[in-house]
C-alpha cells in the first residue's frame, strides 16, 4: 500500500509539473517594423535588387502654372469692366510714351500673348481743353502711339485696331490738372474673345 501511494504521489507531482509548465503562455514576439517597400539603394550586395524611392512632388501654386488662363472664360464686357489691360497716360499736348507708358504696354502685350484670341480698338482720349478737332486729332496720334508700340512687340495689326474720341469721353469728368491728367490716355478695349 505504501508502494501504491508513493507511485500516486509521483504521478500526482508530475501531473502538477506537467500542468504548472503548459499553463505558462508562450512570450509575446517583439513586433518587428516592417520592411520598407523602397529599400536603399544596393551598394553592392549580389544577387540584391531594390527598387528607388520615387521623387517626392511639389504642388505647383497656380500662379506660377503656364497653363492657368485666369480670364479665359471672361466674355469683352467683362475683360474692359475688370479693366485687364491697363491704360497709358500722356503728358499734355504730346503723344511721346514715357517710360511708364512703356512699361505698361509691355505688361498689356503679355496678356495679349497669352491671349491671342483677343482683337482691340485703341482708343486716344484727351483733356477737355483744345479745339474738337484739335484733340480729334491728338487722340488719333496717342491711339497710333500705343497701337505701333505694340506691333513692336510682335502683337499683330489685325488684332489692334484704334479710334479717337478727343475729349467726349473723359475719365475723370473734373475741371483740374489731376483730372486731365487721368483724361489724357490711350486706353484699351477688347472687342472679341474666344
């Protein structure tokens, strides 16, 4: 009987052995970050291939995007309402373009580029002091001014054609120097468009 008891106290401790050592779980695995999918480059390894990084991609800001045409869909009335193409301004009496009358056309003449389905009348405005035909036809020679600095540019004849107004049609309907300043101009008015 003792012997009996001592094999059931043997097979009782290994049973608790048995049970102590399987009730342990196993340990967790250490998570291993997974493997780029752009390895670097192969600095010579054999038989290694890996595949470059594509570049990384800057937007574009749509400013500086030459396809971006923000008055593209604009109709004439709306062109000359927004007043796109800026005026030139002329001393009095005269129809010499100065350097900011230059450089205003200069601006005018990329738009002109970059819209070429864009046809003008030049129109030559004057002051309200002079004769009728006097300013008829100071008007007339400011409209040519403007209209043969822009053929300079390469802006075609067909696209530019010019009207004088005198002084019927003063911007600024004032009866001073800073009025007729403003009144003495060849300003731009687009009549077609795509």
């Amino acid at each position: 009987m003792t012997r009996t008891l001592s094999r059931a106290m043997i097979v009782v401790a290994l049973l608790a052995t048995v049970t102590a050592c399987g009730g342990k779980t196993p340990p967790k695995p250490v998570p291993t970050a997974s493997p780029d999918p752009f390895p670097a480059a192969n600095s010579g390894g054999a038989g290694v291939t890996s595949t470059p990084r594509p570049p990384d991609t800057l937007p574009v800001p749509p400013d500086t995007n030459p396809t971006v045409k923000p008055y593209a869909n604009l109709n004439p009335d709306q062109i000359n309402e927004k007043a796109i193409l800026k005026p030139v301004f002329f001393s009095y009496d005269s129809d010499e373009l100065d350097e900011a009358a230059r450089k205003t056309l200069d601006a005018n003449a990329q738009l002109l580029r970059d819209y070429s389905a864009w046809v003008l009348t030049v129109e030559g405005h004057c002051d309200e002091r002079g004769t009728p035909e006097y300013n008829l036809a100071l008007g007339d020679r400011r409209a040519l001014a403007a209209k043969n600095y822009l053929l300079s540019l390469g802006i075609t004849a067909d696209r530019l054609k010019t009207v004088s107004y005198g002084k019927e049609f003063p911007f600024n309907p004032g009866h001073d120097e800073s009025s007729w300043t403003q009144n003495r101009r060849a300003q731009f008015m687009v009549v077609t468009s795509k």
